[in-house]
C-alpha cells in the first residue's frame, strides 16, 4: 500500500522504514547513552548488564551471538576515540500493540566529543521543577526506554523558563529526576538519592557513583525526595554517563555550594579516566 511522507506519496514503505515501525509508532525499544574515552569504555559492562535486564523486561530477544562483545567491537568500530553513543534496540516489525514476534533489531549512532574526559561546571546550572508531567512508578520505569515524551516536555519546559534543566515529579507528587540524569544531593555530609522504587530511569552513573562514594567512605543513603528536602539541602547535583556530574547552583532560586561535590566529582575522573 503507498504511504505519504511529508506529502509526498511512496509506492510502498521502505525497507528501512519498515524495520523501524515498531520504534516510530509505539516507542516499542530501549537505549543506551554510552561515552567513549579514548578509545574504552570503562562503563560498558554496567551498559551491557542494564541493556540485559532491560531487555528481559520488555521480552526482547537477541541472537546468540549479540553478546556484549559483540555490541563492545561494533560500537568501537565507528566510534572516534572520545565519542557519544547511542545504541538502539527496538522490536522487529509485525502486529499491533501485540507484537508478531520478539526478534530485536538494533542501530548504533556515534558523535565525536572533543573532550576527553568529564568537565566540571564551575557555574552550576540553574533548575526548577516541570510542570504537569507525572512519571509512573511500574515496572518498566526503571527502563530506559525510547518512550521519553515526557523528559522532551520537560526539556522544553525549562527552555521557555530559561532553566538549564528541569526536575520531573513522580505520581505521588514527589522529586523523581530530570529530563536526562538522576538527582543526588547532600546534607549534613551524607549523600543522598532518589530510590528506584519512586520511579526513575536506572542510570549507569547513578549506580556507579553510590558504589563509588561507598567506597572511600561517605555515607550514601536512598530516600524519596520533596521539594522541601532539597530546597533544604547543602548542595545538589545530575548525574549521568555523558556528563558524568553537574552541580546545580539554583533550584528554585535557591544558591546552592558544590564544594563536596567537586570532590567527590575529581574522585569519579580519577577512576574513570585515571586522571590526578
């Protein structure tokens, strides 16, 4: 049957379109955001295991041999040697909300980044809270799935507010995350962040950094978060596998320090990056 795309009408859907249907049309997929350092990725195994897991959830199956190294050299093969990554899994085509089949396909883009390591904001960045957006709390919103119609809302909700991010509050009316990283903060020299269990996406770095922080010896603690606790709060800040920590200056018109995160932000280049 012909299709018209952007007015004009095609005999019949591409190839290429095809394979991509269940993506476009029901967000039916997950993704990676994967940084390249020099060539490595030292976060991979952390990316393969979530993608795993992940894929377990939506019930999508890859061939024998799409094991992580194979995903590991593929990305290596096109990626410069510091490089943002997206990999791409979604559902091959067939069926309505029910799916024909669980095969998985999967895309890999690649963007050059000219630094080589995180880079600290001395600035800070300024952020509020998103207004009318509510993340669910199932079993899927731990997934990084390529349903993200809300955090492009919320992206663009700080745009017009002149914020460089926003937070999203969960169904319960509580902090959950931002458009694209998790919320940490700290108070009276304890770190904090949101449970998984409020409904936030489970970051690589999220993981990463409570691992890290456990071990040279600060006290980490997972408690769900309202306005009023980091509006209380010493410092705050996002964190993700691209930008690695981003300190926020103001929240809600609220100066806050950075002076503890900065630390525990040279502690993550120096494991990540062997830098001193």
């Amino acid at each position: 049957m012909p299709i018209n795309f952007n007015g004009t009408v095609i005999d019949q859907m591409p190839p290429e379109l095809v394979q991509v249907h269940r993506a476009v049309n029901y967000g039916d997929g997950l993704f990676e955001t994967i940084r390249v350092f020099n060539g490595q990725i030292p976060l991979f195994e952390r990316h393969w295991q979530r993608l795993s897991k992940n894929c377990q959830i939506l019930g999508l199956l890859f061939p024998a041999d799409w094991n992580a190294r194979f995903f590991l050299d593929a990305i290596l093969k096109i990626a410069a040697a510091n490089a943002r990554v997206r990999l791409s899994v979604w559902r091959a085509p067939g069926g309505l909300y029910r799916p024909a089949e669980d095969r998985a396909n999967f895309l890999i883009e690649a963007a050059l980044l000219e630094q080589t390591c995180f880079e600290w904001h001395p600035k800070g960045i300024t952020v509020g809270i998103a207004n009318g957006l509510r993340l669910p709390m199932d079993s899927v919103a731990n997934c990084k799935t390529m349903n993200a119609l809300r955090y492009v809302l919320a992206a663009r909700q700080a745009g017009e507010q002149g914020w460089d991010d926003a937070l999203l509050l969960n169904s319960s009316e509580r902090i959950c995350e931002a458009s694209s990283s998790n919320v940490f903060w700290w108070k009276d020299s304890v770190l904090h962040t949101i449970p998984l269990a409020e409904g936030c996406v489970a970051g690589v770095m999220r993981q990463f950094l409570l691992d890290l922080a456990a071990s040279v010896g600060y006290v980490v603690q997972e408690k769900p978060a309202t306005f009023a606790i980091l509006e209380q709060s010493d410092e705050i800040f996002l964190t993700n596998a691209i930008r690695g920590i981003v300190p926020i200056r103001n929240f809600a018109k609220k100066l806050k320090g950075s002076a503890k995160t900065h630390i525990l932000f040279q502690e993550l280049v120096r494991q990540i990056c062997g830098v001193r």
